[in-house]
C-alpha cells in the first residue's frame, strides 16, 4: 500500500486529491494546523478515512515529524497563503507559507526521505503581467503581486533541489481551478454565490465581502474589473494531473489548464443563467474592488501534460459553473429553511 502525505489537507485540492488517492488504495496522511482542522473543513469528511498530522509550515520541525511519522512514499505540498489579493496586506505571512515552507519541506525530504517524490504546487500567477500568449514551461515569469513573486521563489528552489541534490520533485504551473469547494473570497464562488442570492430573492447575504459589507447587498453583486479573463478548469481534473507527474519516470514542471480564456462577464452570464436570470440585472462593478496591479492574460499552453502525462480535461467551465451554482443554491435553501 503506498503512502502519501498531503500538505494543505483541508483546502479545495487536498481534499479532492484525498479523497482520489484514497479510491486508489493509499494510506493518506494529512499536514494540518489544529486550528484549521478543528473548523469544518473540506476535508471533514474523511476525518475516518486519514491520518491528520498537526503542525505549521513555518515550522521545519513540525515537518519533519510529519514526515517521519508518515514515511511517504509520496508528497504533495498544497499549504498555501492561497489568496493573490490578500498577499499585498500578509506580504510576510506569503514569504513564509508559499516561499519559506516549500523550501523547509525540501529540506525536510533530503534529509528524512530523499527516495519520496514530492509534488509542489506552483501558480500561473507566477507569469503575471505575460509577455506571450499562451504560456508553457518555457514562459519568463513576470509576477505582480506579492503572491506570484513568493511563488517563483518557490518554483525556483525546485529546479535548485532536484539537480543540486538529486530529489524527485516535480511542480504543476497550475492556471485557475475552481469548484463548489472554493471559498467565498474567491470571486468565482461569490458569484456563484451571488447567483444563488439572486434565485432565492435574498436582497441582503449574511456572508460579508472583504471590505465587512455584504456580498450582496439591495439585491446586487460587486465586483472588481469584468474584463479579466482568466483559464479556468475544474479542480477535480487538476489533482490528477498532480498524481500523474509523481507516476513518471523522472521529475519535471508541467503546465496544466484548459486552453480557454473566459471573463468575469461570461462567468456571470453562464452563472446566472443556471437559475434562469440575466446577469447584467444583479451585478455591478466596483473599481474599488479591482487588485492594485492585475495579472495580464494568462492561458495555458498545456501540450507537455496532454503529451507527456496523456491529461486531458474532462469537466467543461459550464458544467463546473453549473455545480457551484447548484451547491450554493442547495446550501442557502437549507439556511432559509432553518430559519
């Protein structure tokens, strides 16, 4: 029976990534602060299914008990400060979660398992403000946000521990992944949520935006800038290409999306249009909400995995779109029926 460790267990891909291994006879650990797996989680259902590890990315230590009580025949690290609006005002939080962990874990690795292949999430985000379209393995990186540049540090130490010290670890340039596990403070799952609002006549939410207002207010969604497209794909499809780098001969970054760029706009008219709306009667865009400096275009130029890892996306956006409407939906029907 194999062996994994997951960092990040109870985020939108740990817990998707779980529950795959697990339908493949793993023995699966999770690496969790105690704070975040005492909430409920993504990963709260599989609370008798795992082994949940508790400790803190900012502490080298905490990961190499993980590791010597897990004995993993593989690693993924998906613990992350997961938010690029958020890394402008935790600046240093990002540096020591997304940069410094990855680099404790790989220490970590050298020393307690250097025969375990690890897995590292890296971003899209990382291109930034690209200089071409589309983007693959061989894209400049161009960050723009305190989050991308920490991510880079990251991606780079990779290339630095596996030919330095001879380590399978392999990294996923993974473009945008959503699902109905996303929290609310990403914009794909407010305005899924928003849709729900808007199907239910709720006026007013009580879940609250960034700024404490609420994410619906008199009846209207805000957002930031309508134009940003953005390559997004299901998350579901995305953690198996993660377990499919670690099933190759040799380790090597991939670039994983779907090759289709999408805008906020087309977002909202396919997530409205699930509950029979028009979009343009609920929504409204606020430029306050817009980031500080915005990530260019970013489209994935993924050949290398379809080639290499013979991944292909199977969950269309509509189709995804579509669920996070309904499990939202389903979820405030529940909440006005208590009441």
């Amino acid at each position: 029976m194999k062996r994994a460790l997951i960092t990040g267990i109870t985020g939108q891909d740990g817990s998707f990534l779980a529950e795959f291994l697990l339908e493949r006879g793993y023995k699966v650990f999770g690496f969790a602060r105690s704070e975040s797996w005492a909430q409920p989680n993504n990963a709260s259902h599989l609370s008798t299914k795992i082994h949940v590890l508790f400790g803190d990315m900012s502490e080298g230590s905490d990961i190499y008990s993980a590791l010597q009580e897990s004995k993993p025949d593989e690693i993924y690290n998906l613990a992350s400060q997961s938010r690029p609006g958020a890394s402008w005002v935790r600046a240093p939080e990002t540096l020591m979660i997304n940069g410094m962990g990855a680099i404790r874990l790989f220490e970590a690795v050298r020393h307690s398992c250097p025969k375990a292949r690890t897995y590292h999430a890296s971003s899209s985000e990382m291109f930034g403000n690209a200089k071409c379209i589309p983007q693959n393995e061989e894209t400049p990186f161009n960050p723009v946000n305190p989050y991308a540049a920490a991510k880079v540090y990251a991606h780079q130490m990779v290339k630095i521990y596996r030919e330095s010290f001879g380590l399978f670890i392999s990294s996923g340039i993974l473009f945008n992944h959503e699902s109905e596990r996303r929290p609310l403070y990403f914009v794909t799952q407010k305005i899924a949520y928003g849709a729900a609002c808007a199907a239910l006549g709720i006026k007013n939410s009580l879940e609250l935006n960034e700024r404490g207002m609420p994410i619906v207010a008199r009846g209207k969604l805000s957002l930031g800038n309508l134009d940003v497209a953005r390559d997004w794909g299901c998350a579901i499809d995305f953690v198996r290409a993660m377990w499919l780098m670690l099933q190759q001969d040799r380790p090597d970054d991939f670039v994983v999306g779907t090759g289709q760029l999408h805008t906020l706009r087309q977002l909202c008219e396919v997530a409205y249009a699930r509950v029979g709306l028009n979009w343009q009667d609920h929504v409204v865009s606020d430029p306050e909400l817009a980031r500080p400096l915005e990530t260019g275009q970013t489209l994935a130029d993924a050949s290398k995995a379809r080639k290499v890892l013979n991944w292909e996306p199977t969950i269309g956006f509509e189709e995804m779109v579509g669920k996070m409407v309904d499990t939202q939906t389903g979820r405030l029907q529940t909440i006005v029926g208590n009441k």
